[in-house]
C-alpha cells in the first residue's frame, strides 16, 4: 500500500504514452474522421444536386413532348386539309374530262351522222334517179340535167 | 492457491497474498515490479492499437481497427467539445489515453484471480498483483500528471499574477485572505486526491470481492462471480470514464479565466 518510486516510474510512462498519443495517435484519425466527415457532406450535396437536376431535367422533357404532340397533331389537321383537297382537286379534274369526253363523243356522234346523212342524201338521189328512170321510161341526161339533180339534192339534206 | 508457503495460512493468508506487490528494494526507492509491468505492457498494447489504426487510417471506407478506433476517438472528442471550451491540442489525446489506459487497466480484473499469480508462480515469481489499479502508485502517478498539468495550464493562461490572485481573493474578496488562501489549497489539492482514491478503491474493492468469491466453495463460486463479473464490466468503464471526464472538467477550469 506504500507510495514509492513506482509512483515516478508510473508518471513516465504516463506522460511518454500522453506525448506518443498526442503526436502519432491523434492527429492521424482525427484528420481521416474529418476528411471522411468533409466527403460525406460533399457526396450529400452531390446527390442533393443531381436529384435537382433530374427534377430539371424531367421537367424539361415533359415540356418538349408537350411540343412534339401539339407539332404532331398540327401536321395532322395540315395533311388531313391536304388530302381533302387533293380530293376535291381530283374530283374537279374527272368532272372536266369526263364533260370533255362527252363533248368529244357529242361531235363524233354528229359527225358520223352527217356522213351518214350524205351517204343517205346520195343513195336517195340515186333511188330517185333509178325510179325516174324507171318511171319516165326514158334515159335521163344526166348531164343536161344537172341542175335538177342539184336541186333536189339539196333539198333532201 | 499459490505458493502457501511465502503466505499466511488460511483465508487471511491467501488474500494478504492476493494484495501484496511484487517488490524490489526497500522504504521509498522501491518499486513495484508487477505495476510497472502490466501498465507498461498495457499501455504498449494501447499504442500498438491506435498507431496500427492510424498508420492505415483513409477517409474512405475504414477497416475494423480504425472504425474502433475512431468510435473511440468521437466518443472522446464529443466528451471533450462538451466540458472543454478553449483550443488545446493536448486535452483530447490526453483524455483519450487516460480512458483506454485505465480501462485496460481496469480490464486486469475481470482475469481470473488466480490465474495470472499461478503463471507468475509456475515461473518462479511468488507475489503478483496484476490489477494496475490496486496500486495507490500507479493511481497517483496519473493524478498527480494531471494535477501538475493544472497547475501548469492555471499559470499559463492566467498568468502567475492571475493564479496567485484567484488563490488568494476568491470566493470571498480580500478582506478573508488567509481563509480563501486555505480554501483554494484544499480545493486543489483535493482534486489529484480523490482522482486516485476513487479509481483506486472501486477497484481494489472490486479485486477484493473477487477474492472473497475465490475462497467460497467452488459450487457457489459461479453464482456470485458472474454477476459481479457483469457488473465489474460496468464499473471499470465508468471508473475510465469518470477520470477522463473529471481530468477535462478540472483542466477546462484551470483555463477558465475570472
């Protein structure tokens, strides 16, 4: 129980431990547990910036799409005006030569009828002429009587 | 029990011998071989710790070693912040030296009794105490470094002329000079005192207590030591950390200026 010199020999080491731990202990941790702490606070931040900047980011797609749709349904209502109106367009077209093709029909008709009518005119003639042959019995002229001939036919077209 | 024929016979025998250093020399130059022995070993093993989890210490991920380390060194830290304002670079590693030093040797007595003495015997050494903290000298060598780092830190921040004059004029004002004078002397003194005493008896009783268990029947033996084996566990830590607390409390004075 008697206080001796293990006292001073117990005091160095004390103070031997104190400095070691001061000088090659301390420092070293503490540090890493601030830097550590210093890195945890950046990394939060990090995260805390990129979540805003995904929030930004959706935000801004959202936006764009809602672009895209209404340029999208605006080419839409565009492509529909145009194809009504190459419809119409075509419509019109076929009316037009469809009359034309009419027209055309119209005219040829006529034109096979006045042909027709010639032949008619000119087989007529000559029926009258044979059946006045007949009837008078006689020769007609033809040469002397040209006139006539003319005459009636063209009172016949 | 060990080595009955240096001791007394009986219970008495066996725990004068439990309690009795190993000691060279005689009157004061003696020296107590098995306190300087443990806490130096002890204290080895505690560098050996911290400098190992220093040496690898990284910001990034930590290992085992470091993570206990660094536990050791907030929990420190944040005891430290809180009772101590001023900017020193010496309070925490001091505080964190004495709390694993003492609780290391502190932790001597959660060894079997007779365990350690029965190897010290089979190697021909008769008288063990291994508890670093049964030992008045190993107590006061701590109490006393810390008291002189108060006296130090007192004279240093207040100045010789400060400390004198808050030895001298408080509580009471000049008029009770001679009174405040005994009174600080008292206070101070007290401190190193009762820093030693109160970690020396908590646990010189608790070794005591562990003997007296050693010498009941050994069907009893489980039953009593157990418990109080779960609960010595609480007490050498908060002995630790008590004379941690205590130390930053008294120097965080010492640095107060009136």
């Amino acid at each position: 129980m008697s206080i001796n010199a293990t006292l001073i020999g117990q005091m160095i080491t004390f103070a031997l431990l104190v400095w070691f731990t001061m000088k090659y202990i301390w420092p070293p941790l503490f540090d890493s547990l601030e830097e550590r702490k210093k890195k945890i606070a950046e990394g939060l931040a990090a995260a805390e910036k990129g979540h805003e900047e995904i929030l930004l980011a959706e935000k801004k797609a959202k936006k764009v799409l809602k672009e895209a749709k209404e340029q999208s349904s605006e080419i839409v209502t565009l492509a529909q005006k145009r194809a009504n109106e190459i419809v119409e367009e075509s419509k019109d077209t076929a009316k037009k030569e469809g009359e034309r093709l009419i027209v055309a029909a119209i005219a040829q008709i006529e034109q096979e009828r006045q042909q027709a009518k010639e032949v008619l005119r000119h087989e007529v003639v000559s029926l009258a002429l044979k059946a006045a042959e007949q009837i008078l019995g006689a020769e007609i002229d033809q040469g002397k009587h040209q006139d006539i001939i003319s005459k009636v036919s063209n009172q016949l077209g | 029990m060990a080595s009955e024929a240096h001791a007394a016979e009986g219970a008495t025998g066996y725990i004068i011998h439990h309690l009795t250093p190993l000691r060279v020399g005689e009157g004061f130059w003696s020296l107590h071989l098995d306190t300087l022995f443990f806490s130096a070993v002890l204290g080895g093993l505690f560098v050996w710790f911290f400098k190992t989890a220093a040496e690898k210490a990284t910001s990034g991920v930590p290992g085992l070693a470091q993570n206990f380390a660094e536990m050791l060194i907030e929990f420190i830290d944040t005891q430290v912040k809180d009772s101590f304002h001023g900017n020193s670079k010496l309070i925490a590693p001091l505080a964190l030296t004495i709390f694993c030093w003492v609780f290391l040797w502190n932790f001597m007595d959660m060894f079997p009794v007779d365990l350690l003495p029965l190897i010290g015997s089979l190697m021909g050494i008769d008288y063990l105490r291994v508890v670093p903290s049964t030992d008045l000298n190993a107590t006061f060598a701590m109490s006393i470094s810390v008291f002189f780092l108060i006296i130090f830190y007192s004279i240093k921040i207040k100045g010789p002329v400060g400390f004198a004059k808050e030895l001298m004029f408080q509580p009471f004002g000049p008029w009770l000079l001679p009174f405040n004078l005994l009174l600080k002397l008292v206070e101070e003194i007290a401190k190193p005192i009762s820093l030693a005493l109160r970690l020396f008896g908590n646990l010189y009783a608790g070794e005591l207590i562990f003997i007296l268990i050693a010498l009941l029947p050994w069907y009893i033996q489980p039953v009593l030591s157990f418990p109080w084996a779960i609960f010595h566990i609480l007490i050498i830590t908060l002995q630790a950390f008590i004379f941690m607390v205590l130390t930053v409390v008294y120097l965080s004075m010492a640095h107060e200026d009136h």
